[in-house]
C-alpha cells in the first residue's frame, strides 16, 4: 500500500441505524488506508449516509451534493459517494442526476465497498443496490477502536415485512433478517472490551427479532443481561403486534433492561390504521401498554406520530389526540404525511398542508405538555445516570438516566463510563439536571 492515509468523510442521516451502519463502513475503508476526518475539505472519498423516509430526507442529498461539487472542482481526485436509503430507492438515477457522485451503494451491499473502490479506480461509476443473499455482517469487519463511547449500537434486525402504505423502508432494507445470537453477543462481549456499558439493539423491527435458531428478542436480552459489565440494554424500534409475552416479562425481570420503550402507533383513529395497513387498532395498542405498565411501572413511553396521513379527517385527528393523552408518553417524535414514492398510500389524495401542519401543532403541543410533566416528575429523585461525556463547563458532564434522559451535572473530573447516582434538581425542555449524591 501507498506510505500515506487517505482522508474519509463520512456524513449520516436518518436512522440510528445509519449510525451504525456508518461505524461499519468506516472499518472496512480503515482496511484500506482510509483514516477518517471531520471535514469534508481535505477528504479523498466523501460518504453521504442517505435517509429516504420523508421528502425532505431525501431531497437533503441533492442540495449536499450540490455544495459539494466545488470541492471537485478545486481536487479531480476527490471521490463522492452515496449510501443509505436514497441510494437503495434511487440507485441509477442518482448517477444521472448528479455527475458529481462515482458511487452508489445500498445499505445491504456494504461489504461490496473494497471492491468498488476497486472499479472506482479503474474509472468505473459503480452501483450496487442488490438484495445479496449473504450476509452483510459476516463479511464487514466489526469496529475496532481503542476506546469507545460508554453507549453503542448494535445492529441485531434489519428490513421489515409490515409494509405500513406510507413507509419506504421495507423497499429500502428489504425483507426482516435477524443476525445470529452467536454473532450478537461476540460483538456485544467485544464492545464491553473496549469499554462499552450501555447497548442499544437496534432493527427496524426490532422486537420481531428471531434467528435462525429461533432465539427471540427476549431471549437474546436475558443472554446479554449476563455480560459482565454490560450494564444497561436498550432496543428499538418496535411493533405493537410483535410486542410478546416473553418480552414485556423481561421488562419486569431483567435489571440491566431499562425502563424505556419506543412504541410507534402512528395514529390513534381505526379508520386510518387501517389505511396505514398497521394490523392493529387504537383499543389493542392501549391495551398492549397497559400490560407493559402493569410489567414495569415506570416504564418511560415512546412514540411516532404521522398526522395529515390521506383521508385524515378532523375527528381521525381528534382520536389520535385521545390516545396519546390516554397512553401519557414520556416523549414522541411526530411527522405530517410525506407522499413517498412506489408507496401505497402515495396516489392517494392528501390533507391540505395548511391543516395537516396546524394539527400537527396541537399534537406537539399535548407531547411535549406530557414530556415535560415527566421530566418534572423526576424533580427531586435519585436516578442512576450513565456518564457518556464532559459538558461544555469546566467539570461538568453529561449522561443518560434509565428513562433516557439527557442529565447534565457538575461531576468535578472526568468520570466517562461511570454509573452515579444523580439527585435531579431541575429539568429544561430536553434535559434534567442534579447534583451527585
Ligand atoms: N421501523 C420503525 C421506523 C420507521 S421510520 C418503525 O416502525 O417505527 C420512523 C418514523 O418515521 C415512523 O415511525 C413514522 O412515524 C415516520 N414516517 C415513516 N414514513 C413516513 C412518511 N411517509 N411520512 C411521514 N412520516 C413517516
Ligand atoms: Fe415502516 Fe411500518 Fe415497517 Fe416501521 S413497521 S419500518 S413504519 S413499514
Ligand atoms: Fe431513513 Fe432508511 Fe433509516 S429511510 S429512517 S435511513 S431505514
């Protein structure tokens, strides 16, 4: 190989997913001499990790690459090339529409990337957003670092068969696949090395999560919670229908499990649940989270919200209202309907923008009502809080409650990766903070 480094720049959009999926391709570009920088500006090979969800995702890719084609201008050797989502569902056409991009690849092609570089270099413009039938994983190398960050993802599930009319992603990662138990818990036991505490398992449907020795979601948190040192285990996201017995049990019986779960419902109207084809209904859904509150009390409650979603009527929205005041969330994310293409639901006439934006903001404005009562709520409680990183002020640092809460302290030293009792003396609108007991 050539004495000196090239310089990679990787920007992610999108999904936590990405997040990962970004660490995995910046190990198998390590593998051939690519260090990473945080500026595109001295960048060899420029990654943009795309997200398709919304149009606006989307279109983000397009005005980048537009700022970025100066950069080429000034160095011909500079190299552009796209991954994620948008390149799943645009592929080809990305490479028509931008001349500047030399590269397009699929989240499930990844490990193909050496080798593109290869055809790059030969002056080839390659593309590859095949569906292989072998496993990405076992050919990526796993991320090697000296130290790491106290929190990490894992990837466990990928791709979703639910098929929701609005949604992109089971076109974008394809069918549901779940990595071997084997090969989770190798990686798990390898992050906890390196001086991971916390874990979040990661799939777009993560609690349909079933390998090919039928070991459950359930069951692969019970084996985790057994890692020495692996303190803390989180997952998402989740589907209400594949929320089972086993796995609500775990939030009562598996300590190192936390009291958080991100459950979208979408909307709180059967009418339009069953436009969004989400097999479930509003009743079963509160049903589903009272078994999980009667499992783990204090459970802090997540969501996704999509308003405006096309036949969306006053009273539609009026249910979803209902919902979410009758659930009490501990925090949410929520969207107006974005047409996507090659989806059911994207020829269907629409809500007017001017009301779906409107309504969206009395929905957010009941979210966050919730989200800060239960930030409130924690005013005057110990809460063990997960040290992730220094603060901006000299001393202090910033960590995560079980609740996922981010809570700022005055800890007087770096104390990265520890676990302290924190008593929570006041909450902003995201973050709490307190004094170390
Ligand atoms: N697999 C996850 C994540 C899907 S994408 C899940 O099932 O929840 C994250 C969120 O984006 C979705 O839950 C949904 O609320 C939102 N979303 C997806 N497609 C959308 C669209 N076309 N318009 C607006 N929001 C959308
Ligand atoms: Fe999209 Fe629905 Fe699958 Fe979630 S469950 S990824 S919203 S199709
Ligand atoms: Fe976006 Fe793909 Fe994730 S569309 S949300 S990056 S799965």
């Amino acid at each position: 190989m050539s004495g000196h480094d090239k310089k990679l720049f990787v920007k992610t959009y999108g999904c936590q997913m990405n997040v990962y999926d970004s660490e995995r391709m910046t190990s198998a570009l390590a593998g051939r001499g690519y260090v990473t920088t945080d500026t595109p500006d001295d960048a060899d090979l420029i990654l943009l990790n795309t997200c398709h969800i919304r149009e606006k995702a989307a279109e983000k890719v397009y005005s980048e690459i537009g700022r970025l084609k100066p950069l080429k201008a000034d160095r011909p050797d500079l190299r552009i090339g796209i991954a994620g989502c948008v390149a799943q569902a645009e592929g080809e056409v990305i490479l028509d529409r931008a001349p500047a991009v030399d590269l397009v690849v699929g989240p499930q092609s990844y490990h193909r990337l050496p080798e593109m570089l290869d055809r790059m270099a030969r002056g080839e413009r390659p593309l590859e957003t095949d569906f292989p039938v072998e496993d990405k994983f076992d050919h990526l190398p796993a991320v090697k670092r000296g130290r790491r960050a106290p929190s990490a993802f894992l990837t466990v599930q990928e791709g979703c068969d639910k098929f929701c009319a609005f949604c992109v992603v089971p076109y974008t990662r394809g069918a549901e696949a779940s990595r071997p138990a084997d090969q989770v818990m190798r990686e798990a036991r390898d992050m906890v090395a390196q001086g991971v505490v916390e874990v979040t398992l990661l799939g777009q449907n993560v609690n349909a999560y079933r390998d090919a020795d039928g070991v459950t979601l359930a069951q692969l948190v019970r084996r985790l919670a057994e890692i020495d040192g692996l303190d803390r285990i989180r997952y998402t996201t989740s589907h209400p229908n594949d929320m089972d017995a086993d796995l609500i049990s775990a939030h009562a019986e598996v300590p190192a499990l936390m009291p958080y779960l991100h459950l979208p419902v979408q909307a709180g109207s059967d009418r339009v649940l069953k436009g969004m084809n989400r097999k479930h209904t509003a009743a079963e859904y509160v049903a589903l989270i009272e078994r999980v509150r009667t499992a783990r009390p204090d459970i802090a409650l997540s969501g996704d919200f999509i308003v405006g979603f096309p036949g969306e009527t006053e009273e539609d929205f009026q249910a979803t209202l209902d919902l979410i005041a009758a659930v009490n969330y501990a925090q949410a994310y929520s969207f107006v309907y974005s047409p996507r293409p090659g989806t059911p639901a994207a020829g269907r006439s629409f809500v007017a923008p001017e009301v779906a934006s409107e309504r969206l903001q009395r929905l957010q404005a009941l979210l966050t009502e919730q989200q800060y009562a239960f930030q409130s709520a924690m005013i005057g409680r110990v809460l063990p809080v997960l040290l992730e990183k220094p603060g901006r002020l000299p001393g202090q640092m910033v960590g995560k409650s079980p609740y996922l809460h981010a809570v700022h302290l005055d800890a007087g030293a770096d104390m990265t990766g520890r676990i302290v009792d924190v008593s929570i003396t006041a909450t902003g609108r995201n973050t709490l903070s307190g004094v170390l007991v």
